[in-house]
C-alpha cells in the first residue's frame, strides 16, 4: 500500500492512470486488463473500469475483443506507418506556429522537460523518460494555440508509445534529446521555418529508428506493472 491507494479513482483518472501506464510501457502492448483485476488494484467498480476501458479504447489505446475482454494494443504495421504519416502531417507546421507564439515561460516549461527528460534517462528510468519524451510534443501543440490539433498530438504521441514498444531498435526510437535541444533553441529565436524543418528531420529520425521485425512480450502482472 501507498499514498497512491487512497485516491478516490474515477474512470477519468484511471483512464489516465492506465495510458501514463502503456506509455511508460509499464503495460506494453497485448496485455490483457482484465476488469476484476483493475478493479481490485485501484478499489473500484467494474463499472468504473468498463468506462475507462471505454474511453482508452477511443483513443485507440487498447483494444476491446468480444468474449475475451480488452488487451492494450498491438499497432500493425500499417497502423504504425499511418500514425507516424499523421504526425508527420501535423507537428511540422504545428512547431512552426509555436515558435510564433513562444514566450519566455513556455522556453523555460519546455527546458524543463528537457531537463527532467535527462534525469530520468541517468536514472535508468526508460519509461518515464519516454512519456516526458512525449510530452514535449503535446506541450508544443499546446503553445501553438491549437486546441483540436493538440488533442490530436496526444493521442498520435501515446499511440507511438506502443508502437516504440513493438518496433524499437535502439534506445534512441524514445527521441534523441538533442533533437529536442535542437528545436528549443530554434523556439528561442523565434524561428519557426527552423522549428518546422526541425521537427520533419526528428521525425523521420524517429521512424527511420525501428524496426518492424521486433515485438515484446506483455508482463506476468497487472499489479506489477501499475506497482500497486
């Protein structure tokens, strides 16, 4: 037990308790939720957790098989090339627009992102470093100004998570950070033809760093991977 079990849980919250999970791939891809499971790790209803799992599997996160129950998603391929297309597609010029609009205090959010990016990764800790990884993006979608592009972000970022889960190749498929110092001081001058080009050269980085051969195996625990 912890602090972490006297929250009170709703299908919000363990919604994003359970996606932070996936993408830290604490939950990689094919593993199975099972509902009494999740409802006796976080002390819920299963009503509350069918909601949730409702709610993950909208954003594509996990997948719900009739007679089988939900299992988090295993991106195909095709998926996983649509995904990164999309991404593609948006975060460029998305990064563009966020150079336009950067103030000094969204410089020094991003920096220390950056910064905590670093730490985790000294400290061994892969997942973490991946999600902060992926929050770097969805907070430049948010300097943007760009509400409905930015949900977008989200959801492309986490469901890349998986597909780093399945595909990487090399400890950098989770973003070279100086990938990220790169675009921030493109952010620090403004430059946003920089910050678009950037972001094209980081993303093709990123996809040019899997491999579509490799898949990895889900945990033996539930209750191990939430470390409830």
């Amino acid at each position: 037990m912890n602090s972490f079990d006297s929250k009170p849980w709703s299908s919000v919250t363990v919604a994003a308790d359970l996606e932070r999970a996936i993408h830290e791939h604490r939950l990689p891809p094919g593993t199975k939720l099972g509902e009494d499971e999740l409802g006796d790790a976080y002390g819920i209803s299963r009503t509350i957790v069918r909601a949730a799992l409702l709610a993950l599997s909208h954003r594509h996160l996990i997948e719900l098989k009739r007679n089988r129950g939900a299992f988090v998603a295993q991106p195909s391929v095709r998926e996983s090339r649509e995904v990164f297309e999309a991404r593609a597609l948006l975060e460029p010029r998305t990064a563009h627009s966020a150079a336009e609009r950067m103030t000094e205090d969204s410089l020094i959010l991003l920096r220390d992102n950056i910064e905590q990016e670093h730490a985790a990764l000294d400290a061994g800790e892969n997942g973490r470093a991946l999600f902060l990884s992926g929050q770097f993006h969805v907070e430049i979608a948010r300097i943007a100004d760009q509400t409905t592009i930015e949900a977008f972000v989200s959801e492309l970022i986490s469901r890349s998570s998986l597909i780093i889960a399945l595909y990487w190749r090399r400890r950098a498929a989770m973003c070279e950070t100086q990938a990220h110092h790169a675009l921030l001081d493109a952010f620090a001058a403004r430059d946003g033809a920089l910050a678009e080009q950037l972001m094209k050269s980081h993303l093709l980085d990123l996809v040019a760093s899997l491999d579509l051969r490799n898949v990895t195996q889900p945990p033996t625990s539930l209750r191990e991977a939430l470390n409830r």
